[in-house]
C-alpha cells in the first residue's frame, strides 16, 4: 500500500513537470538552452524569435517546475537545465 502511495506520489509530480513541458514554446526554450549551456533571455528570445516578454513567462514556468535553473552573473540571469530533474522525470515515465 505505502508503495502505492509514493508510486501515485512521483506521477503527481511528474504531471505538474509534464504539464509545464506541454507547450511548443517551452519545449523550443528547453532545446535552445539544451545546446547553448548557459544563457540569458536575450539570446533566447533573440533566437527563438519570441517577445522577451513571452519568454520570461515561459522561462518563469519553467523555474516554477525546477526543470530549468537560473543564476545571476552580474546584471544579466543565465538560465540553464536541471538535467537531474530532468532525469527523474524520465524515470517516472519508463516506471509509469
């Protein structure tokens, strides 16, 4: 029974994760930041070609669901992949 709970647990998590990855925009934002390491929101919406704006909600979801970090250098906020959280997510969809 515990098993199942904890089970049910991590696929509540992993539906908050999914639902934040459930937007092409966010997925392209997770692409782009995938490639470049470390960057800011101006190469992002630079390159994407989005509003900064729209970007900075995106990311700001992103954030939320801690599947993307940020760091302050300076002025500017790099942004950067959890892969570990990433990667937990992974396994609870195989396990799933």
């Amino acid at each position: 029974m515990l098993a199942d709970v904890v089970h049910e647990n991590h696929l509540d998590l992993a539906s908050g994760h999914l639902r934040a990855l459930a937007h092409p925009l966010r997925l392209q934002i997770i692409d782009y930041i995938d490639k470049n390491a470390e960057t800011s929101v101006n190469n992002i919406y630079n390159s994407l070609g989005l509003e900064q704006s729209i970007t900075s909600q995106h990311l700001r979801v992103l954030r939320n669901s801690d599947l993307v970090q940020s760091k302050r250098d300076g002025k500017q906020i790099l942004y950067s992949l959890n892969y570990k959280k990433i990667g937990l997510l992974n396994n609870a969809i195989k396990d799933f």
